[in-house]
C-alpha cells in the first residue's frame, strides 16, 4: 500500500518531524510505502506554501497509483482533527474516495 502521512505539524516542536518519521518507519516495517510531508516542505515555509507542496505530493502520490493500479490511501497521526492543514487534506482524500485511516490501522 502507498501511503501519505498526515496530522498536525504547526505549534509543534521541528514541525513535529519525530512523530511522522516514527510512524514513516512503523508503516515501512509493515511492508508500506510511506511519505511525509517533511521530506517535500522546506523548514520555516510558510503555512500556504507548506500545504501547497503537501497537497502537491499526497496528489502526484494518488495520481502514480492510479497510473500503475495500485493502492493508495492516508494515514493520520494522532491529533490530526486538531490540525487545520491535516483536515484540509483529510476532507480533499474523502471527497476524492481516497481511504483514511488512523495510522495504526494500516498496520
């Protein structure tokens, strides 16, 4: 399965990098292709421009599984229904029939 990494970054200590590599490893151990955000944004980006490059991946990612006809789906950190940006793209994979789930789900 190819998944995203979605949840709250702002207010967070380095942008909340420890939580999404964490989970990033816990999905690759469970034989997941994962991405964050992080590797796409660059530290001190601006919230518009941060969610326009975390938008931009979680697309092209959607966009090449569905070229290559595999699955693709979202993985939500704890906390995310907190996040402005997190529900923004949670709401964009629903309404695009993209499946959510908590993290640990895909385990």
């Amino acid at each position: 399965m190819n998944l995203y990494v979605i949840g709250p970054v702002t207010g967070i200590d380095d942008d909340n990098r420890l939580e999404f590599e964490r989970v990033d490893k816990k999905l690759k151990e469970a034989g997941h292709f994962a991405d964050i955000p992080h590797r796409w944004v660059f530290p001190g980006s601006h919230w518009d421009t941060a969610m326009a490059e975390s938008i931009r991946r979680m697309m092209t990612m959607w966009g090449n599984a569905m070229q290559l006809d595999e699955p693709f789906g979202i993985a939500m950190l704890d906390g995310w229904e907190q996040s402005k940006g997190a529900t923004i793209e949670h709401d964009l994979a629903v309404a695009l029939g993209i499946p959510c789930k908590p993290w640990r789900e895909w385990l």
